[in-house]
C-alpha cells in the first residue's frame, strides 16, 4: 500500500483476502449444485406406482414430489446466495483498488 497507508483512518483492506474469499465462494457454490445433482437429480422424479394406488389417493405422492421439487430449488437458490456474494466481494475489491489507486494519485500530485 506504501506510505500513504495509514489516509484510510485504520481501515486496511488485504485485497488478496477478497481474491481467495471470491475465489473460494465460486468454488463453494459449485460444489452445492453439484451435490445437489448427484444426491438430487436422481431423486427428483418418483416411480408412479412407488405407494400404488394409495399413494395417488391419499396424495402423499404428490406431495412428496412437490417436497423434492422445492428442495432441489431451495439448494440452486442457496447456492446462487453463495455466488453472489462472492461476485459482490470481488466488485468491493475492484473498487476499493480503484478508490486507492485515485487517492494514490491525488495524494501524489498534492505531496509532490
């Protein structure tokens, strides 16, 4: 950061921290959709004689399907959160090193 560290009031941001944390969120947010693929995918559509008849009458396939359905969109969604939150921090870290690299210059031009 150099010398003209210390303008932001104590607030030191490592901009390799927000690299890893994005870095490690896109990572993280594949890693929920792909389990979610594998333990899910194959689970999402039910055999239509899997209770027989009483299954059908008393509903309870139509409601376990549903149940499937928004567990699978539960997981997606969550994983989207992950991602976008990493997505954010990285914005952050973008800006933060364009704010630096203005103050920087301004600093030099009035220090110089």
């Amino acid at each position: 950061m150099g010398h003209h560290g210390d303008m932001a009031e104590g607030i030191s941001v490592d901009t390799a921290d927000l690299a890893r944390y994005h870095t490690r969120a896109g990572a993280l947010s594949d890693e929920i959709v792909g389990a979610a693929k594998n333990h899910l995918a194959g689970n999402l559509s039910l055999p239509g004689n899997l209770f027989g008849d009483l299954g059908h009458e008393s509903g309870l396939h139509g409601s376990l399907t549903d149940h499937l359905d928004r567990m699978h969109t539960h997981v997606h969604s969550v994983a989207g959160s992950v991602h976008d939150l990493g997505q954010s921090v990285h914005t952050a870290k973008g800006d933060y090193e364009a704010d630096e690299q203005l103050f920087g210059d301004q600093f030099r031009r009035i220090l110089g």
